[in-house]
C-alpha cells in the first residue's frame, strides 16, 4: 500500500508506483483527499482528488486506487489490511504511530528517480513548507 498526493502525475510517481508494485502481490495506493493536502500543505493541489485518482488507474500500474478518508487516515489500513506500506524517500509519515497501531504492519522506504528533476514541488513551481 502506497499513499501520496499526485499532484501533476510525472516521471517519479510512476516509478514510486511501479517500485510499490514490486513489494508485493496486490498494490493499492491511496490518494490524499484536497481537504488533507490543504491542511497538510497549506495549500490546496492544483488538480482535484477526483482527476488525481483518475490519473493514477488511468496509468495501469497499481491494482486499486481509492481517495482516503477525511477524518480518519488509518481507516484504508484497518480496510485493506496491508502486510506493508511502501513510503516514497521523502515522504512524511509518523512511523512510530503507523507501528504502534499496526505492530504486524512491515514499512518500507522506497527510493527516488532523479529526485532533483521529477519533484512536484520542483516541476509544479510550488514552495513547499
């Protein structure tokens, strides 16, 4: 199971999505909900969840793809009961939280493509915070 915005679907999603892939034999991925990017972010995504979701199945990679909950980001866990989560390599998560609810739970940190070239803030022009 893999998490992320998408914002602006570019070369290094694709490869986080196809890595995701390879780290088991189903691969989900949950998209940020645009209520959570703007409070996460402090800004609102520049394309809307629903074109985001699209983007990801429309690519083939991954054998699910749904919007995460708004209140509640564990709920697709506890949904689909993953045996691990994938992070991208600069991707914020509260680690000791995720293991503490979820102890069975194996988190994996993937790496990068060209990290200084396929970046959404970089490509998208956005300062992040």
């Amino acid at each position: 199971m893999g998490f992320g915005t998408f914002d602006g679907l570019h070369p290094g999603h694709l490869f986080f999505l196809e890595e995701l892939k390879k780290h088991g034999n189903q691969s989900i991925v949950v998209i940020a909900r645009d209520s959570n990017v703007q409070k996460i972010k402090g800004r609102a995504p520049l394309k809307n969840e629903n074109e985001r979701l699209t983007a990801i199945q429309d690519t083939e990679i991954v054998d699910h793809a749904e919007l995460g909950n708004e209140q509640d980001f564990y709920k697709c866990i506890r949904d689909h009961q993953p045996d691990r989560i994938a992070l991208g390599y600069d991707q914020k998560a509260d680690v000791e939280k995720i293991t503490g609810l979820f102890p069975e739970l194996e988190i994996v940190r993937l790496g990068a493509l060209k990290p200084e070239k396929y970046k959404s803030s970089l490509i998208n022009n956005v300062v992040t915070l």
